[in-house]
C-alpha cells in the first residue's frame, strides 16, 4: 500500500480521544452537584466549580502506551503551569492507558522525575522542567494534584449512558437511539463556543436541554443508530412527553419537494388531509388547536398545494399571505359549534393553517410562537426559528409517511 493510502492513526487516535473527552464531560456533568457549573474547554478539558471545591478535569485516552511517568510530563506540566500562576483549584487528570495504570499521587521526588527530559537531538541533554518552581509550589501542587484511572472506551460510553438513563428517568431504548447522541451534540456545541462564559452549563441544564429542547439527527445518530430506529425512539418519546398534544399550537416545516422526493404511500394531498381532518377538527374536543404547516417551496409549487387542498375541501386560512399576510389574523383561532351537549366540535371555520417560509418569518418577527415545531428536512434554520417555539424537532430525511408516523396522527 502507498505511504499516501495508509490510515493516519494520529488522525484516528485524536478524534477518539476528543470522543473520550466527550463522554467524560457528560458523567462529570451528571455526577456534579445541583449547584455547581461545569465549564467545556476552560482551565482544563473538563471544570467543575462547586461552592465547596473548583477541580480542573483534563483528559488522556492512550489506548496504544504503555504507562511511564514521562507520557504524562506534557499535560502535568501544563497543569503546574496553571497552579504557579495563581490557579489554586484542584486538579484530576484522567488517564486510561492500554498496558499500565499510573499511581493516584505523585511524591515530589516522584513529580521531579516525571518533569525530567533526557533529549537525545540535536545532541544529548538532560532538561530540568520543575526547576523554575521552587519545592513548596511543587509539594501544594502535588497535594492538588490526583491521577484517574480512566476505563476503557466502551466501558466508560456504558457510564455515560446509565448515567442519562437515571438522570432523565427514561429507558434504555431512548438514551441509545436519542439521548446519548444528543447529549454528544450538546457536548460539541458547548466545546464549539468562542465565549468561555458560553461553554458553561449545569446538571439541570444540561438534563432540561435533553429533555425539552431540539432533537436533532445528527452525524452522532447517524454513527450510533439507524434512521428507523431514532423515528421510532423520537415517536415515542414525543407521545409519552404530550408536547405534541391536540390542546397545544403544534406547527411543521417542511421542505415541499424533498420530502415528497422520499416517496412512499402518503403525497403531500394526503399529508395536509391528514393533519386537517384526523389531527383537528369535527368529533375532537373544543380544546383542540389547528396544526400549523409552514411550507418551503417555489411560488407555482405552493399555489399548486392551495388549490389541491381547496379540490381536497381542506379550508386553510393562510393569513392573506398572497394579499398581505396579517400575522394577528393568522393567529386567529377558527371559530367552531359544538354538538348538542358535547364538548367536540361539530363544524369549524378552517381545518388548518398554512404559511410559506417568508409569512413564518414574519409571525416569528411579530411576537407570536408555537408551542412546538417539527422542521422536517430543514437545512436553514435563521434567527425566526430559533425563536419560533419552546420546544424545536428535528427530523432527518423522511417521507410524508414517516412524518405522519412520528406526528402521531392517525390515518
């Protein structure tokens, strides 16, 4: 094989450790108190910082070393480095070697040794790193400083993942196909922000941004879970949460012609006939709220699905969107009659509401929102939708069929 088709295994090695780091931080942020904040990339890898104690975590996964004190001179140094300019926390670092476990403390003699370079080029010397430090710097920062034994990959992604599963009350199922993925995204995203205040969370942040906030298919889904799977997890965990329940203003994104590129039994007539009258409408409670279809696609398609669902006798009401969209008559609820002595609804002004992306925008941009909004192949999110609900859903490429499934709406 040429030197240019070999697997570079620094690469390999590099973003398994950055993964390593990744499930730490989800157990270092499940086992921190209620009241401390956990920093992403600050000090160290991994701060935890309690009323109590402020521990710097960093972490090394050296699946192919074998233990020596001098693998670990570079990220103790850096510690040492940090205590010396005033950084008094304590300092973990966690370690998981393939051959060898490194002890829990380190002596000063021991910590000597250890920061002890023998170079051998250009020519042969002997570098003395703890020289700068005098002794009681270097006997605080051993008292300071503990050596973790991490567990192996596998083993430490289990402790994550029962970690989530007590946390968030919830099943094994749901932590494989959605959680654990989500909460490596969150995890990203946290790392990915300029702003050292930004890369801050909690414990019950954290839980409540799993519980209540996007749910996103991911390249971490996609690495973990099939695509099936995560619809069928999704569906059931957004049943068993009601968010989707008919009293709430529920709203869903589409992208007109992928989602009808995906094929399957349900077009997009059958889709919008659905929502209209087996998801709202005659024989469902007063209480119910129309849903909401924010529809994304070029002018003649969408005139198209107007007219379609006129010939359906599917009565939308659209804002006058192709007049002046009017945002508060949008919102307007449909007035309905009820049957003789009955709490379901007999007749109702419109069925459903539909809006392009621009009318969507707009709403947003007025002061309205929805309860929850599914976005069904959305690749442009913009700032309207960021603000559009309290609870965002994402769905990776799916059909009209798949949707409905995931919707929960009965056919």
């Amino acid at each position: 094989m040429a030197n240019d088709q070999l697997p570079d295994r620094s690469a390999q090695a590099s973003i398994q450790g950055y993964q390593y780091q990744f499930v730490l931080s989800i157990i270092e942020i499940l086992r921190a108190s209620e009241d401390s904040i956990v920093t992403i990339e600050g000090l160290e890898d991994i701060d935890v910082f309690s009323p109590d104690d402020d521990v710097a975590v960093q972490c090394k996964y050296l699946e192919k070393a074998k233990y020596s004190s001098t693998v670990l001179r570079k990220p103790i140094l850096a510690m040492l480095a940090a205590h010396a300019a005033g950084k008094r926390n304590n300092f973990v670092l966690h370690v998981y070697f393939g051959d060898g476990t490194a002890p829990e403390r380190l002596t000063l003699d021991e910590l000597k040794i250890c920061l002890t370079e023998r170079k051998r080029k250009p020519e042969p010397k002997t570098v003395l790193h703890y020289e700068s430090f005098n002794d009681a710097d270097l006997e605080d920062f051993c008292a300071r400083l503990e050596i973790r034994a991490g567990e192996r990959f596998a083993t430490q992604e289990e402790m994550a993942k029962k970690a989530l599963e007590k946390a968030l009350k919830c099943s094994r199922a749901d932590v494989e196909s959605l959680h654990y993925p989500s909460a490596l995204v969150k995890i990203q995203e946290l790392a990915m922000n300029v702003l050292q205040s930004d890369r801050r969370t909690s414990r019950q942040e954290f839980i409540d941004r799993l519980n209540i906030k996007t749910q996103l298919y991911t390249r971490w889904h996609r690495e973990l879970v099939t695509v099936d799977n995560y619809l069928k997890a999704l569906s059931v965990r957004l049943r068993q949460s009601g968010v989707l329940g008919a009293q709430r203003k529920r709203g869903v994104m589409i992208e007109l012609d992928a989602v009808a590129a995906r094929g399957g039994l349900v077009d997009a007539r059958e889709f919008f006939r659905v929502l209209a009258h087996e998801g709202y409408g005659i024989s469902k409670l007063n209480t119910s709220k129309p849903w909401t279809v924010i529809v994304e696609t070029n002018e003649e398609s969408y005139l198209a699905l107007k007219r379609a669902l006129l010939e359906e006798g599917i009565i939308f009401n659209d804002g006058y969107e192709h007049i002046r969209f009017d945002s508060a008559i949008f919102d307007r609820p449909p007035i309905f009659n009820t049957k003789p002595r009955s709490s379901t609804i007999s007749s109702t002004s419109y069925d459903i509401r539909v809006m392009s992306r621009a009318s969507f925008d707009e709403f947003i941009r007025s002061g309205y929102s929805l309860d929850v909004l599914i976005c069904a192949q959305v690749d442009d999110h913009g700032e309207a939708l960021s603000k559009a609900s309290s609870k965002e859903v994402h769905v990776p490429a799916v059909s009209f069929e798949q949707l409905i499934k995931v919707m929960g709406v009965p056919k």
